[in-house]
C-alpha cells in the first residue's frame, strides 16, 4: 500500500507559534516559508520578508544579533491609539477631548521619542518626564507646543525650575506634585522666576490592579497624595491664590493591566477625587489617567499577566463612558482626558532577531545489543527495563529506571564503576526517558511524573544573543515574549527545545514560551542545517527591553536597524546604529582601552625577551589583541 504525507502548511505554523493571536496584524506567513512584516494591521500587498532584511542587513556589514525597528508600526500604533479615542468621544457625545502623553522610560532612546513626536505631531501627542534627564530630552525634542509635557518623578529645586522655564518658552508644561513636600517648593520657585505653573496632582487610589506592577496603585503607592494631603494641598494653593494653577488630577494604576474592570473601577474613583476639586474651587480642566494599556504578549485576549481581556475599542470607549457617567451625575464639565500609554505604543515596532550557533541533544545515541562483559548488575537491570518497556508498564518501569540511575550515580561517585560504564548509563537511561514520552502519548492519562519527561528531553539551542542585555524582563519577572523562528515556516518543526543564551549564566536563558493554555516549557524549533543559518526572533520588545539590559558578561548593545516599509512593498534602511565593541563596555566599567592595549604590549614584549614568542607572533598577537577591542561583543562567525 503507498501511503501519502499531507506537506506542512504555512498555516499549521502560524496555529503552532500564535501569529494571528498576539501579532495585531502586523505579521503573517508568506508561501514560501518567511516570515512578513506589514507597515500597519491587514496591508498583505505591503509586506515585506524579514528574511530579506536580514540578509540586507549582513550584506551591509552588520552581523546578528539585531534589534530590528519598523518605524510604520510605531505610526500605525499612534494613529490606532488617537483614532480609536476620538472615535469614542465622537460616538458617546463627550464634551472633553482626549490627548496622548508618551512616558520617555519606555523606552529613552533618541530615535524612538523623535519618532513619536513626529508621528504623534497631527494629535498634539506630548511627552511625559520622571526626571531631570528625560525633561531635558523632552525639552529638546518636543516642538509643538500644543502637546502636553507632563513633569512626574521626585523633583527638586533645578527639575521644578526646568518645567517653570519649559513654560516660559511656551511649553504646555504640566508639573505634577508627586509628594507633599514638592508643592511648597514649586510655589516658591515660581515667585522667585515669576512664572505661574500648570500644576498637576498624582492621588493615591484604594483601587489597585493585579499583576507585576500592582503596588504602583492602592494605598501603599509609594507616590501620590491621599485625601487628607490633598485637601492640604487645596488648602495651601487658596492660600497663596494658586488653586487657579491646579489643572489636572493623575494617577496612575500599574502596567500592563490585563483585566478592563480594574481600569474602570480606577477611573471611577478618580472622577470622584476629580469632582471634588473641582467642588473646591480648582481649575480642573485634565484627567490624566497614567499608563496601563496592556499588550496580550501571549495572544490568549485574557487576564493573563502577559495578555489583556479587551480590545484597544473597549478599553477607549469604557474610559470615556466611564468619565461622562460619573461627571454626569455631577454635571460637572468633562475634562481632556489624557493617557500615558506607552508599553502599547512602542512593543510591537521592535523585535530582536538572532541566529543558533548550535544544539545539544539529549539522546542516547547508537546503543549496543548486548552489554560489554562483566557489567555491573544495575547496569544490566537498567538495561532490562528497557527492554521490557510497553504500554502496561511504563509508570513501573520509569520508576526502575531512575532508581537505577541514582543508583549508579552513587557507585561512580565511590569508584564503583569506571567512567566508561557510566556513560553507557547514561546512554541507556536517555534512551529510556525517550521511549516512555513517545509511549505516553498513547495515554489517556498521564501520571504527573511523566508529564514532565518532554521537557527534560527537550534540546537546547544556544543563541547568539544575551538575554540579560536585550530580554531582561524575561529572566527578571519571567515575562513571556512571542518567540519562533523567521524563515523555513512551509516546514514542520520537528525538535522541542528552549533557548540558550551566549553568556556563561545558567539564567541565561529562554525556557516559558507561549501557549494556548498559559506558557509552555519548550518551543517546535527545527533541525540544523550545515551551512546554512537558523534565524529565530523574539517580537514585541520595544517597552522597557532596551531600557533595563544590562552588561552581564560585557555583552553590549546589539545593532539596530530601522527601516521604513514603502507603498510598493518595498523598504528602505533609515537608520543603522551600530552595536557596543568590546571598547565600548570595557570604557563603561571602567577601564581604558588604551592603557589595556599598552599594558598587553609590555607583556607581549617581556614574552619576545624571554623567548617565549618571536617579534613577529608579538605582531600578530597585538593585531588580534586590537582587533578584539574592536569587535562586536557577540559572537561573529
């Protein structure tokens, strides 16, 4: 009888990795296999091969790994986010506006906060600033004075005197009072540089949101006002003749906040602290409702930590309906409703693209037909259970043979067996974990202990990235980033396995990938090929990734590239920055290159009067020696 084999579909690749669940429309699967990147959600016609980016990338010198940025998403986010408000303030009838204020600690880098300023120029989209650093940024990069500067973070003396002049210059600068100690301050700077602020105050709300960030709300927020500090503060701007100046209330919930409800129980709460100050005479015009907008990393449109259970409309239309029901009832004017969302705003437009270096498999391997003479008899009992394994006895079975290689384990350690017994061992017992998870399948339960047997079977592909420098959430507080492969997706994946990382840490690591049912321990990757490059990426890393790396193991920055998807489905590269060299991080922590250079020629030297090497193995030891300050930090074929 022939048989027939149905070929991999492109679709059972998308189904096996979630594209469609958590890609927002950007990404799908081309028939050939590649991976495709469109400008905004549904433009197919417009799609561009990641692939082929790559392999434009390497031929311009730059070598994996690359964070790579497509500045259309971050344009179509921005568009999604306005639009998607003024089109629920437009249904409902609301009276206010909506503005959009980018909080710089998403994601400080220059390129990123000019872009949004540009993009977000058309919706007077601002900025939002925690300390003095990123007001300067803010400042030096924000040109329309239309869009909202929104000064949070502790501030002291130079900081309050910065928004002062900010406003001076036309800015529309709002300083938020973060702490009572700040107010007293900002009044007597104002007086002293003769500039009435626009001031803001961040509330401290009982209503608090689940997750990684849940302290940044409830009554131990470690920034904010209570009710009693706020009245003092209401009290001492009647005082001064200030209480014109308060314009805005703030509060911010956390981040990433997966379930609508804790949203709108926030906003409900932060109307009636709203109304209140108004009641009291302040001139309330701004609701800032901080960030929070969720990105469904995990594609599950659930309460997950790393997904959300609504939509970008929902989450528009509940706020909005939220701030008229409560105002309504008041009939109290309703106020610009300001966002500070930024993790929505920048995820999708980066991904980091990486190559496998190499695989290490645990599997037994060719084992023999019958055992070397003399074996020890654990050996041969192991070597028996193997033999003996089916479906009947497979929890018996396991449970002999892990006996068994502890057992041996143990005789090595005493000098017991030799070191080639143990290997062979070792042989049997991975041969036998392979039989009884292919075995199990067969199950219609599984007994707990052998569910974990995949998992410890899975193999391990070492990558040519750090994910301490470019993924640090994912070891940090174990988030789940969408992970899998970017080309050869027209073929089946047929090996398990969890990703290493190239520094010397055993956290250095990828091990919790997405899945339909929460996260999975291993991911469907496929074989290596000789001589040909295996390309994964990880996506939605714009928020915070690039921010909170660190140099663990000297490992730098990687390149970055952007590029700018045309409307002929063309590209083009708009900006290159080039990743750390090895001088780079040295100078960060401290050293000299130059004296380090200068240091290894003495040694060269002395090695030259020594004997030990030749003048001319001295040169090629200092040109390898300056070559490798040079270098990338990562690993280049």
């Amino acid at each position: 009888m022939a048989y027939t084999f149905e070929r991999w579909k492109i679709e059972q690749s998308a189904d096996l990795y979630g594209l469609n669940d958590w890609g927002g429309g950007y990404f799908h699967l081309a028939e050939n296999g590649d991976l495709m990147v469109m400008p905004s959600p549904g433009e197919i016609s417009n799609a561009v091969s990641i692939p082929e980016i790559v392999e434009g990338i390497k031929t311009r010198g730059l070598d994996m790994p690359v964070l790579l940025r497509v500045e259309n998403i971050l344009n179509s986010r921005i568009i999604e986010l306005n639009e998607s408000f003024l089109s629920a303030i437009n249904e409902l009838e609301y009276q206010g506006a909506y503005v959009g204020a980018y909080p710089i600690k998403v994601n400080q880098q220059q390129q990123v906060v000019e872009r949004i300023t540009q993009f977000g120029a058309r919706y007077h989209h601002g900025l939002e600033a925690g300390s003095k650093a990123e007001l300067i940024a803010a400042m030096g990069m924000l040109n329309n004075k239309n869009a909202p500067l929104i000064c949070n973070g502790y501030k002291d003396e130079e900081f309050i005197d910065l928004g002062l002049y900010a406003s001076k210059l036309g800015h529309f600068c709002i300083l938020v009072v973060e702490m009572p100690s700040e107010l007293p301050l900002i009044i007597e700077r104002s007086k002293a540089l003769n500039a009435r602020p626009v001031l803001g105050i961040r509330i401290k709300l009982s209503a608090q949101a689940g997750g990684h960030w849940s302290d940044s709300g409830g009554d131990r927020s470690i920034f904010g006002l209570g009710t009693s500090q706020i009245v003092q503060a209401i009290d001492l701007l009647a005082r001064e003749d200030m209480l014109d100046c308060l314009q805005m209330v703030h509060y911010h919930l956390g981040s990433q906040i997966s379930n609508i409800r804790e949203i709108r129980t926030a906003v409900n709460e932060a109307c009636r602290v709203y109304a209140g100050l108004y009641k009291e005479g302040a001139n309330v015009k701004y609701l800032d409702l901080g960030g929070g907008l969720a990105v469904d990393y995990d594609g599950s449109q659930s309460n997950y930590l790393s997904s959300k259970n609504y939509s970008l409309n929902e989450y528009c239309t509940d706020i909005v309906e939220a701030v008229m029901t409560s105002l309504d009832e008041e009939s109290i004017p309703h106020p610009t409703i300001i966002t500070e969302s930024g993790r929505s705003l920048v995820a999708y437009y980066s991904m980091l693209l990486f190559n496998v270096l190499d695989v290490t498999r645990f599997r037994a391997g060719d084992l023999p037909e019958t055992l070397p003479e003399n074996c020890h008899p654990q050996i041969q009992y192991m070597f028996e259970a193997l033999n003996s394994l089916s479906i009947r006895n497979l929890q018996e079975c396991f449970n002999d043979i892990l006996y068994y290689r502890d057992e041996l384990r143990n005789l090595f350690n005493h000098g017991k067996i030799s070191l080639r017994e143990r290997a062979l061992s070792e042989k049997l017992f991975w041969a036998a974990m392979d039989e009884i998870a292919r075995k199990s399948k067969d199950l219609k339960q599984v007994a707990p202990e052998l569910e974990d047997i995949e998992r410890a079977l899975a193999d391990i592909y070492y990558c040519n990235f750090s994910v301490f420098q470019s993924l640090p959430d994912a070891w940090a507080i174990e988030q789940l980033f969408p992970v899998m492969p970017i080309h050869r997706l027209d073929e089946e994946p047929v090996r398990k396995g969890i990703l290493a990382d190239i520094t010397c840490d055993c956290d250095g690591k990828i091990d919790r990938f997405i899945d339909s049912h929460g996260f999975n321990r291993y991911m469907p990757l496929h074989e290596l090929k000789e001589s040909e490059e295996y390309y994964l990426g990880t996506f939605l890393v714009g928020a915070y990734q690039e921010t909170l790396g660190d140099l663990h193991n000297l490992m730098g920055d990687t390149h970055v590239v952007t590029v700018k998807i045309l409307e002929n489905g063309e590209y083009e590269f708009v900006d290159e920055q080039e990743g750390d060299t090895v001088a780079n991080v040295l100078s960060y922590v401290a050293y000299d290159p130059k004296q380090l250079f200068n240091r290894f020629r003495g040694t060269a030297e002395t090695a030259v009067r020594q004997k030990r090497i030749t003048p001319q193995e001295r040169r090629e030891i200092m040109q390898a020696f300056e070559a490798g300050l040079r270098g990338y930090t990562y690993f280049e074929r």
